[in-house]
C-alpha cells in the first residue's frame, strides 16, 4: 500500500511543499525514514510508532519505508511527525479516504501518547499556504499566531484521534480567524516610560530625533548616567507597528522557536551580551536560526559596551545595516532573513568609565583609551547617525522630582514626523530619513544658498569626511520634520552638527 501526504519546510521564510510518501509491503518488520537529517529520524520513529499505538490504532508489522521528498529541501525533524502517522493510517486504511487526506498540508510534532505538539515557523508556512489556497492541519498551540492570515483555513488540532476522526467525517473543526487590528491598536502596554529618567534632557531629545527618523544612536558616558534606562525606554516612542511589520516580526520569532502567545504586537528590544557569537547575532547553525539581528528587525538592537564586542561581531553588523536583511550561507544553500533594526549603542569614554568625570578619578594612559576607542572601526563610527555625550546628572537633576515628558507625548511628534516620511518617499523604496542614500538627498534636502555655505564652513572647520556630512543632513532632515517644516533651515543643520563625537579627540 501507498500513500502520500502533503506537507511543508521552510527556507529562511519561503514556504516549500514537502510530500510525505510511505510505502507499507510484506516483509520483515522495518520501520525506515529517508530524506530527515539522521538524528532526527530515530527520534521521529519512535514518537510515530508509539503515538499510533497509544492513541488506540495498530502499529502495522511490515515493511515500512517513509520517504520525504524533493530530497534536496532541508527538512526540520518534528514536523513530519504527524503527516507520517497520517499516511500510515491511511496505507493500512484506518483513515478510509486518501481523497479527504489530500485536501490537507499537515505539520506538528506528536508525543508519545498521540498529543499533538506546538512546532516552530508555522506563520511564515501558513502565510505561504495561503498564498496556494491551501487548507493546513497543525497544532491546536499554534493556533494564535496563524489565525490572522487572512486566505488560508487553518484547522487546529490537539490529539492524533482528533485528526482520524476529522478525516472520516466523523467530526468537524472550524477554522479559525481573527482580526490582527484590534490587537495593534494602541502599540502594546510598555512597563517602562520616558518619564521615570531624570534629567538627560539633551540625550532624550537625540532619541527623540532618533525614533523620528530611523537613526543609529551611540551614546558615550560614565557608569551610572542612565545609558541603558535610556536605551530601554526607546521602543515606548517609536510608532506602533504597522500590521504588515506585525505579522514579519511575528514570523521571525515563529521560526526562532521563540513565540509564546500569538503574533507580537510590540517592537522587539533586543540586547545580547558583548560576549555574544556571531551566529548568535547574525543567525546561523545546522539549522540556520534568525540572529539577534533578525530578531530586532522592526525594533531596536542594543548593544551596551559597544567596544567590548569582539571585533569581527562588529564588523559582520555592516553589511546587514546597509542592506537590510542578512544572507547566510551554509554548505548547501542561502538562507535570507530581513534586519531592518534601529542599532542603539552604549559606551564608557575609556575602560575604566571616568575619562572626563568631574569627581571620578580616570585612571587610564592615553593608549589604553585610544586602544579601546579603536575598537570600534571608522566605518562603523559612521554608521551612528546620532552621536552624544551623556554628562553626570547634576545634584538638582538628581533631586528633581520631574522626568520631563511621557513616552505617549513624545510618542505624538515621532508619528507626525514619519508621517511626513512616509509622503516624500512614496515609491522610493526607502521608508526613513536614515534611509537616503547620497542620490536620494539631492533629491529630497534641497538646501538654500546660505545654509548650503553654513555646511561648507562647518564641514572645513570640523573636517568632516563626505559620510560625516551627508550624516548631519540626514538628521537635519528629521529634525525639519519633527519641526513640521518642509525645508531643511540653518536651525535644524546647527542642531544635527551637535550630535557629533569625534573619537580620536582625547
Ligand atoms: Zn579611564
């Protein structure tokens, strides 16, 4: 007997089909799986053979050979769990009708006792079902974040039995759907505000024209002056994410293995260790996984200690930053992932923290501080269109019972400001003021007579490099737009010529 059952891999995101086909004939009892990677076929066996048997069905004694083609698509073990017992009770005719069985993709992994288990990527294979048409039978936990893909009927399932029974007719799951709107509303609850942090009136400003237009932020100060709290609190001022940004957040973190209810609605922080690997940031392994990169795209990437990274961290961040998404490569194939992230860095002026203190003594020689600060490569310098300083809080700073704004009001100016974005770059390709490339600002910051002279002047007396200028009219631009203003004015250039560190002055 023969049969075969649909059911699906992933690449990177893309949805591919996979046909599960079992052949059961006479012979000696065997129980073989081709086409899994070979630890998982053990493991595979044996979860189908005593899933069938415990869920009440005979486990047949013959020759059973499991194929799981194309061959050349790189199959996840678990997955296929679920489309092998079904073709097993299809070829010894427990489920009576191959006809019902293929109108279905099936995916999920079963425990011994015929439960059905949660299975990492199934928004992203949902979404390319739906593109198909397809009807897809996965597991009851993966109910949540599929069910907002609009054009596919999902059908959740929590037991094998369940399963045999909806394939002979003798019981009826409804799809499930559900709007993703009512869910983005408000951009989720945040547990941080703006306004818990006292003082740092200057660096919230420059987060505030950071959120507005997409910009890279470093920010350079002593232990203690409130570098992380800050950081932390910039998803609370970034607009809501939109429902197409929802759904690719929710799909990396689907295949990562790393959602726990339903499709996230809140833009991602995220904050690895200095000590972290670089697949660890930018995705990779046997089984290439999003990165933190990946994990961030839509939100923001923070990493504190900025030179304490290892250097080839740093340097595989570029290329990623400038595309937009990260290709990995492994011996047999290309993996893409998108990485459209805000990076937020954090960093001591010198190893021990006190270069520049007013109290603090600094303890550091020259070298040791040029040596840390060369750390980080001029490239990569260039990449933070937002550079400051934080200074120590001030004793009436600290005794201060006021934070300034909230996170809801600033929240209002950065909308507005993307708004405007949005409009100018209707059809470009870019969706930021970060975005323009040196083309692209020709086009869009067309400066007047005196504040093009103003830039000239200021980029000799600073020496600036070509990227330190078009740097500062990219943030000029925005601080336009928070100003509602269509053209970029000398105000605006003057106070983007501000959020500038030059690190080789000690
Ligand atoms: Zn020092």
């Amino acid at each position: 007997m023969l049969s075969k059952v649909k059911s699906v891999s992933l690449k990177g995101l893309e949805e591919i089909d996979v046909i599960v086909e079992i052949d059961i004939s006479r012979g000696l009892p065997s129980f073989n799986i081709v086409g899994l990677p070979d630890e998982a076929v053990q493991e595979s066996r044996e979860r189908v053979r005593s899933a069938i048997k415990n869920a009440g069905f005979e486990f047949p004694l013959h020759r059973i050979t499991v194929n799981l083609a194309p061959a050349e698509v790189r199959k996840a073990g678990s997955v296929y769990d679920l489309p092998i017992a079904i073709g097993i009770l299809t070829a010894t005719e427990v489920i009576h009708s191959p006809d019902a069985v293929n109108k279905f993709h099936f995916a999920g992994e079963l425990s011994l006792d015929g439960g059905i288990r949660k299975i990492s990527g199934a928004l992203p294979m949902a979404i390319g079902l739906s593109e198909k048409k397809a009807h897809f039978v996965l597991p009851f936990d993966n109910k949540d974040e599929v069910e907002v893909i609009s054009g596919i009927d999902a059908y959740p399932v929590k037991h094998l039995n369940e399963v045999v029974e909806f394939l002979n007719g003798d019981r009826s799951i409804a799809p499930s759907h559900q709007t993703i709107s009512d869910k983005l509303k408000e951009g989720g609850e945040f547990e941080f505000d703006f306004s818990d942090v006292k003082g740092q009136f200057q660096a919230k400003r420059a987060l505030e024209i950071a959120a507005a237009g997409g910009h890279n932020v470093v920010m350079m100060g002593s232990p203690g002056c409130g570098k992380t709290l800050l950081a932390r609190r910039l998803p609370t001022i970034l607009p809501p994410l939109s429902e197409e940004e929802a759904i690719q957040v929710t799909q990396i973190y689907s295949v990562a293995g790393l959602l726990r209810d339903g499709i996230i609605t809140e833009r991602p922080f995220r904050s690895p260790h200095h000590t972290s690997s670089s697949v660890s940031i930018i995705g990779g392994g046997r089984i290439p996984k999003p990165g933190e990169i990946s994990l961030a795209h839509n939100g923001v990437l923070f990493l504190d200690e900025l030179p304490e990274f290892r250097r080839d961290v740093l340097e595989v961040l570029r290329q990623p930053l400038e595309d937009g998404f990260v290709t990995i490569s492994r011996a047999k194939e290309t993996i893409t992932y998108p990485s459209r992230f805000m990076l937020i860095a954090a960093m001591n002026p010198c190893p021990c923290g006190w270069y520049g203190d007013p109290v603090h003594q600094c303890s550091c020689s020259v070298y040791d501080i040029k040596r840390y600060r060369n750390k980080i490569s001029g490239p990569l310098w260039d990449r933070f269109d937002i550079q400051i300083e934080l200074p120590r809080l001030l004793p009436e700073e600290m005794a201060g019972q006021t934070g300034g704004e909230t996170s809801k009001e600033i929240r209002k100016r950065v909308v507005n400001a993307r708004k405007m974005q949005n409009e100018r770059y209707k059809g470009t390709g870019i969706f930021s003021n970060a975005q323009l490339t040196p083309k692209l600002m020709k086009e869009f910051i067309p400066l007047g007579s005196e504040e093009r002279s103003f830039m000239v002047n200021a980029s000799e007396r600073l020496g600036l490099t070509g990227r330190g200028f078009d740097r500062i009219l990219r943030v000029a631009r925005t601080i336009a737009d928070l100003d509602l203003s269509k053209e970029v004015k000398l105000p605006h250039i003057a106070e983007a010529m501000q959020y500038r560190i030059d690190l080789s002055i000690i």
